[in-house]
C-alpha cells in the first residue's frame, strides 16, 4: 500500500528520499514521486512503474535542497499514470503533498475549486489537498494545513511541504500511520518505520486527529483542533539488515529461512520451565482473568486470518474454551453481538490493516476486550489493543507472509498453553508441548534445507492451471494458507477445502489435469485423509502430499515428509513446504514474487 518519506535536515534530502522509497516499496505500489524544496522552487519528479524508473528519470546530477517529500502509490482514485503519481502540488507549484488514503468528499470539494478556477492535472483526491491548503491565507503552514484539513473528511497520513517555507515538513494523521524520527539536527516523516531504518534513533507516532510540524531541529504536534499534544518517542526497534536480501533472490526466500531464528524470538523468555506453562506477560490477564474466560473469538484477515484459524484450533484443543476465527474484514459488517466473557484477539503482521483495526474498534466500542497478536511494534493496531503479544520475527519485506504466520501460529500455541494451564492441562502435558516448541526451530532448519525434495510437486504445479488444497480440522488452516500462498506468488488458481466437505460438491472439480495437495498428518484423522484420497484418485485426480515420514499412500504422485513433532504443532511444520513450494512454482513461472501483482503489504484502506 501508498508509502511516504520525508526529510528535513542539512544533508541532500534526495538520496536519503529514494533509499527510504526503496525501504517502503515492499509494502506494494504502482508509481513513484519524489519533490524536493530549493530557494523557493519546488522540483517535481513522479513516474508510473518501479523506484527504479522514477531514479532513472531523475536529473544525473540529483536535486538540490534539504527539505523534501516522497511517496510510493498503490491506485485507488485514478489509474497508475505519472499524472496521478504523488507528490501533487498546487497551480503555483509552491506546495506539495504526499496522501495514503481517501479523502470522501473529493468531489465536493474539486467541484467546489473548479468553480474558483482551479485547473486539475490528475485525477486523485489528493490534488486536492494541494490547492486546498495552497488557497489558505494562515501564515504558517502548519496552521494553513490544520484549516485545510477540517474541510476534508476521510482517512488519510500524509506529507506537505511549502517550497515558500522550506524549514517544516507538516504531517497529519487520521487513519494512516505517520511516523516522525529523530536524527541529528535532522529528522524524518514516514508510513512506516521500517524506512527509517539506519537514520532515525527514535520515533514519535501520530495519533489520528493529530498534526505535527517537524523542522530539522525538533517536532511539535497539535491537535487538528488546536491543543499542543506531549508526544513521547520510543527507540525504533529493528535492524536494517532485515531489509537487505543478502545473498537470496528474493525476500520471501530469505524470510522462510529466517524462520527458526524467527521462532526462537517468538518463543524467548516465554517458556516456564517451573510451571511447565508459557509466560505471555503483555497479555495482562489474571489467572483469575483467564478462568473467566468462555469464549475466544479471533479475528485478522488472508493469511494473519488463517493463522487465527490455527490459533482457534491450539486453543480449543489445549484450554477447552471454544474458540473460533472470523475474517475482521467482514466483523463489522454483521452487526456483531459483543460478549463480557469473550477474549477477543486481533492478529497483524502489519498492525496496520485497516480492516482489522475496524473490527478491534466495534470490539471496543460495545465494550468488549481485545488483545493483539501484532508483529510490528507501535503499530497502530498494537497500541489500539493496549496489550497483547508482540512475534519479534523481525521485519518481513515480501508482501506475502511467511515467517510471520508460522511465529503467529507459534504465538498461538504459547497463548493455548498459558490458557489451558490455568485450566485442565495437566503439567506433563505442558512439559510435553514446551518440549515440542523448543525443537521447532531446528525441525524447520532441517525443513527448508530439504527444499529439493520438493522438486516433483513444483514440476506437476508448473504445468497446472488449478490446484485444491485439502485437510481436516488444524489441516485446514494449513491447507487454507498453502492455497493463498500459491495464488498469491504464481498466479495459479488455488482452493482449499475441508477434506471432509470434498464430497459434499468441490468433488466435481477433480479431473486429471487439476492436482490436489493434502495436508496429510498421521495423526487420528489419517484413515479419515487417506479415504478423500482415495475419493480423488478414483477420479484420477494427481495426489500431492504433506505428510510424516512412514506414511504410506496408494497412488501419491509425489510427497514430502515434514519431522514428526508434538501433534498439535504438526500444522506450524506441514506450512513450510507449503511455502517452499509456492515459493518455487512462482520461480518456475517467472513472476514478480516479492511484489506480487495487485497486492500491498499493509492494506490500510477499507
Ligand atoms: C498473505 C498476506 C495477507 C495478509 C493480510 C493481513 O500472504 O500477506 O493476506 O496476511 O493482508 O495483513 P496483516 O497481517 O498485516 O494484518
């Protein structure tokens, strides 16, 4: 989704401007500007397509000045073009905006300035931003923003520099994330913290309603309405080593080597050896909470979502409290009914889906209590829930999730395991799983260092056009996942079912030429799997399988055994081939795998 940077200091903002471009695209976009301030002129470059398009169509020589704005665009008002790509500016070019998000009442408010004679030269809602601002008569562009800014309705993060008044970057949020760093004598503006990385020693987030000036010197931030806001910065965490592809081809490879040290965060200073229970301290639940507890219900969206579904299961197993996931982007829509005694848990990689931050807020506003199992630290949706679990998987760069949904999976179980430790789960049984989760690191090294094997499941994959992926109960979150991860990367139409629901319709699809991929634990649904197989081959539909080793399958074209492990943690291995293979399929397809098209990172709009 829409990336911004902003710089202000006494360096050339526009190297600093471009690696910060660089560090966001993963986040997906499909047109790049930059605009810089010089002794009152404003420099404009903005091109459709790749950073690396708008670099080459930048002067050799670079842009001069040390205030400046930039921003990657994923299209929703007006197609990918140069004219639509950000920054817009006003007709004088004195002003020049940045925007993630949609403003509504756009076309009031463009009807509104054409009446006045204002020219359009794009067809975005953030243009008009632009001239709104530059028509203000304040004095101070900040003030000139904050007047704009309550004509607008609608969400937005966003950037504005006066070419007139170079000194400030003016930032604004309501919806969008904004976050300002700190350097010497010189600081940042970004979406996200990640392009910060390596500059910024701290960070200080907006609020929505908040506007902050931030000169080279320092920040002060405002309500939209006027009142001075103290705003407290936090070390930003992360290493800039995260947004580097070292020596793979691709982030998505290397997130799904990175995830046994990935796990090994998830899992450090969790595991209570004493009680053999895990510690999940940010939770802030009571014993006495958590005996209270009668229903879970957990909420995310794509593949956050799945690992919820996963999530639902490892809590029902292991603490009996009925538990359920529901995609937070249809929560809202139904009016849902909010309960005293339900946990709610809101799960992103992100922190920043919108989708999934509304469903935290219908939570809250009816009362209910919500924890979140969020991946990005200050993310809007980790300080929305106030408490929760933070995965430590460090930053993942490819738009698809790998390393975060298996530390979400893993987060999951540490959370089972505390809940039905205070429960009936017996201590052995809590010494089993920490057992278990202790030696999942290694389990998924020896995983991903077999990737080879998986060599005949990505040839049949290749030459398919469709492909099913089935498994029963915890299978099929890890099938559900497997299927998105396919479409996501290689383009093929991919499908999960429940195996069990296969006969029930899905089975006229079989056909020679469609594989079907099973999740196949041995496990005491095996005889149950090993039936739907044979329901499939009698069709002559080709049988891949994810399985244990042992595991014998009449007519399995080709199979891939994953360590056996404590059953309920068999989905978080059965999940890494399924990556893998994804992985290699879009290799083989020659797609664009780390910025799959269509897709954004952090979807933060509705
Ligand atoms: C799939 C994927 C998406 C995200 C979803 C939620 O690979 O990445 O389905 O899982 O958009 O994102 P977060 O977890 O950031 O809330």
């Amino acid at each position: 989704m829409c990336g911004i940077v902003g710089y202000v200091g006494e360096r050339a903002a526009l190297p600093l401007l471009m690696e910060g471009l660089r560090r966001v695209e993963y986040r997906g976009y499909d047109s790049a500007g930059v605009a810089v301030a010089h002794e009152g002129r404003l420099a404009v470059h903005k091109r459709k397509g790749k950073v690396r398009e708008l670099d080459a169509a930048l002067p050799a020589a670079g842009l001069p000045g040390t205030t400046g704005i930039a921003h990657t665009r994923w299209a929703t008002h007006g197609e990918p073009s140069d004219a639509n790509a950000h920054p817009h500016t006003d007709a004088q070019g004195r002003i020049a905006v940045v925007h993630n998000g949609i403003i509504e009442n756009a076309a009031e408010l463009r009807a509104r300035l054409a009446a006045d004679g204002v020219a359009f030269r794009s067809e975005t809602d953030t243009e008009v931003l632009a001239h709104l601002i530059a028509a203000r008569p304040e004095n101070s562009l900040l003030d000139a923003v904050r007047a704009a800014l309550r004509q607008v309705k609608g969400a937005y993060g966003l950037a504005v520099i006066d070419a007139a008044r170079p000194e400030a970057i003016v930032a604004a949020r309501n919806g969008g994330p904004v976050v300002i760093g700190v350097g010497d004598e010189e600081m940042f503006v970004a979406s996200d913290a990640s392009a910060l990385m390596g500059h910024a020693k701290t960070v200080a987030h907006l609020d929505d309603g908040e506007i902050a000036e931030v000169r080279a010197d320092g920040f002060s931030v405002l309500t939209l309405e006027g009142t001075e806001t103290a705003k407290a910065t936090q070390a930003l965490e992360g290493e800039a080593a995260g947004f580097d592809k070292g020596d793979y081809a691709h982030f998505m490879r290397k997130e799904i080597a990175e995830q046994p040290d990935a796990v090994r965060r998830t899992l450090m200073g969790r595991l209570d050896a004493r009680f053999s229970t895990a510690h999940l301290g940010g939770i802030e639940l009571a014993a006495r909470e958590m005996l209270d507890i009668r229903r879970v219900k957990i909420l995310g969206c794509g593949s956050a979502g799945y690992a919820g579904v996963l999530g639902a299961h490892l809590i029902e197993t292991l603490a009996r409290i009925p538990a359920h996931a529901e995609p937070a982007s249809e929560f809202r829509y139904r009016n849902p009914v909010i309960e005293q005694d339900t946990l709610y848990v809101a799960v992103s990689q992100s922190g920043e889906t919108f989708d999934t931050l509304a469903a935290i807020q219908e939570v809250k506003r009816k009362g209910g209590r919500v924890l979140g199992v969020v991946n990005t630290v200050g993310s809007t949706i980790a300080r929305e829930c106030g408490r929760g679990v933070y995965l430590h998987a460090g930053p993942e760069v490819a738009v698809v999730s790998t390393k975060t949904w298996t530390c979400t999976a893993v987060a999951f179980a540490l959370l089972a395991l505390q809940l039905g430790r205070v429960r009936d789960l017996s201590a052995a049984q809590g010494a089993r799983l920490l057992a278990g989760l202790s030696a999942l690191p290694d389990q998924i090294a020896g995983i991903v260092a077999r990737e080879a094997e998986l060599a005949p499941l990505t040839a049949r994959l290749v030459r398919s056009e469709h492909a099913y992926f089935i498994g029963r109960a915890a299978g099929y979150a890890v099938a559900m996942e497997g299927a998105l991860k396919l479409k996501e990367v290689s383009y093929l139409h991919a499908e999960a079912y429940a195996a069990s629901e296969l006969k029930h319709g899905p089975l006229a699809l079989i056909a020679p030429e469609t594989p079907t991929v099973v999740v196949l634990p041995d496990d005491e649904l095996l005889a149950k799997n090993l039936s739907t197989i044979a329901e499939v081959r009698t069709r002559q539909g080709p049988v891949l399988a994810i399985t244990h080793p042992g595991v014998k399958v009449d007519g399995v074209e080709a199979a891939f055994a994953v360590p056996r492990s404590e059953p309920e943690l068999a989905p978080i291995l059965m999940n890494v081939p399924l990556q893998l293979l994804a992985y290699q399929v879009a290799q083989g397809l020659g797609r664009d795998i780390d910025q799959p098209r269509n897709l954004a990172k952090s979807v933060t709009v509705e």
